[in-house]
C-alpha cells in the first residue's frame, strides 16, 4: 500500500523505561489514582477508569493540561491511553503503559506513539521528550520515598527551571536562613543554635541536585543526637511545566529512623513547601531569620 502525506504525519514514537522500588500494585495506584497521579505528573478531575474519558490539570492555574480516554487497563499489568495536548490541535497520540516485575520493584515502560514526524513538529516532540524524561525520574523519587518513608514533596512555581535551580542554589538567604555560609562545593545553613553543611553536587541531569550532609548539630528539644541528620541527602528535581515548573525534594533519609522526623518534616513544610514556593511565585517568603 502506498502512504499518503497524512497518513505517515504522526509516526514518531518515544520509549522510557524507569525501575522503580515497589512493587507492580503500588506502581499501579500512582498511574491510576488521582491523588497519586498529582503527586508525580499532573492533578486528576478523578481516578483514572477503562473506557472513561480523563483530563489532568496545570497545577498552577487549574486549566486542562492534557486529555484523552483510558482505553485499555489489565491491573496492575498494563495501560493505554488515548492522549493530547493543546499544542497538537486535538490530535490524539497514544500512550502506553506496561508493568513488569524486576528485582526489589517494578520496571516501568512507556510508550508514547502517533507524534509528528515533520520539521515543524520537532520542537513538540522534543518537548514531550523531556516532559516524559522528567515525570518519570519523579515518579522514581516519590514511589522511593513511599517505600522508605522519606520525605518528599513538589511544588508547583511559575518561574522557570533555570530560575527554579538558581533560587535553591544560589539564594537560601531569601527562603530557607538569613545565615547562609557559602564554601567551596557546598554551604553551612545557620538557624538559631543549629547548623548543617552541606556538600553539594549536580545529579543526573541539569535540573537536578544532590546535597549530601557532611555535618550537623541539630538542637532539637527531646532529640538526644543532635547530629542525625549527617549522611542523609537532599535530592532536588526541577522540571518544566508549561510556563513554570515542578520542584520536588526528597530528603533520603528523613523517615522514622530519626528521632527529629516530625520536627524537620515540619520544618520542610514551612521553608521548602510554603517558603520557597512564595519566593518562586512573587510572593513574600518566610525564611528563618536568627
């Protein structure tokens, strides 16, 4: 048969394949739930059915980001979905999805088929190339940290990834301490009687951090060692989402093994969840100031 223009117009394809530490039903919950599904991709109007329509959500403004139907589901096995975005002028891809169990989890394969193939069609697919790349690292740390109890939570900004990465590097001042002591490869993070030091490094890819704990003295009312925190690591994962962008952070080793998890969960809650988001969306941040 011979193909037509239209017919070969949407052909690319895009594979991801992620290994995540739980096991296939738990992997299932974050591709189906809508609680689970906003935790590490986009916000759901519900859970996700076979044979029902679905529509995820910006998570800065609420508009619809992507939509299409739950074609086919076989738990906790496989998923497809029909898919589009605005930018594909209600042309619908196909996405799908396909669980197989691996050593200690879950390895997790995406494929999303029927992109344009054209020259004026590459940017979008380069575009939803990353998008996928960076969803699914965050789906990694959030079943991770489900699996051990860490810490871990996003944000959603409008500011950009690059500016993203630089406010968290570059101006703890403004969102998390007043008393930031920069060090080559690393800083010391002042507040009250406490500190910790931090060495810090690029992770896998740009938009990524790895900050390991070298050192601490944590003064912590009922907290024998003040220096738990020492050898945990903060993981940081920025990502774009259309004019803004997805800030996750786990803190690996921040579970019930430590006395202070309460206390420091709580403490991210106010500088990373609620301070640093201000400072990331033009707001007034509340950073820690003696």
């Amino acid at each position: 048969m011979t193909e037509t223009a239209s017919e070969t117009a949407f052909e690319t394809t895009v594979h991801k394949t992620v290994f995540l530490a739980v096991e296939k039903p738990k992997v299932w919950e974050f591709l189906t739930r809508a609680d689970k599904l906003g935790q590490w991709f986009h916000p759901a109007q519900q859970d996700l059915v076979e044979g029902q329509e679905y529509t995820l959500l910006n998570g800065l403004d609420g508009d619809r980001m992507c939509w299409g139907k739950v074609e086919k589901m076989r738990a906790p096995d496989y998923m497809r979905w029909s898919f589009t975005v605005g930018a594909l002028d209600g042309h619908m891809t196909t996405v799908e999805w396909k669980l197989e169990a691996a050593p200690g989890g879950t390895r997790l394969s995406l494929v999303h088929s029927g992109l344009p193939t054209s020259g004026e069609g590459f940017g979008l697919v380069l575009a939803l190339d990353h998008g996928w790349h960076g969803f699914t690292l965050n789906l990694q740390e959030q079943t991770r940290a489900e699996a051990t109890g860490d810490y871990c939570a996003t944000i959603v900004v409008p500011a950009a990834p690059d500016v993203a990465r630089k406010a968290i590097r570059d101006e703890m001042h403004l969102w998390w301490s007043d008393r930031i002591e920069p060090r080559t490869g690393g800083a010391v993070i002042r507040f009250n009687r406490s500190h910790v030091d931090f060495d810090m490094e690029d992770g896998d890819t740009q938009m990524a951090m790895t900050w390991t704990c070298r050192d601490a003295n944590m003064i912590i009312e009922n907290v024998e060692d003040t220096s738990e925190w020492k050898g945990t690591r903060l993981l940081w994962q920025i990502a774009p989402l259309g004019t803004g962008s997805r800030v996750t952070l786990t803190h690996e080793g921040l579970n019930a093994g430590l006395a202070c998890q309460d206390v420091c969960t709580r403490g991210w809650q106010q500088y990373f969840e609620n301070s640093l988001r201000a400072h990331l969306s033009g707001q007034a941040p509340s950073p820690q100031t003696h």
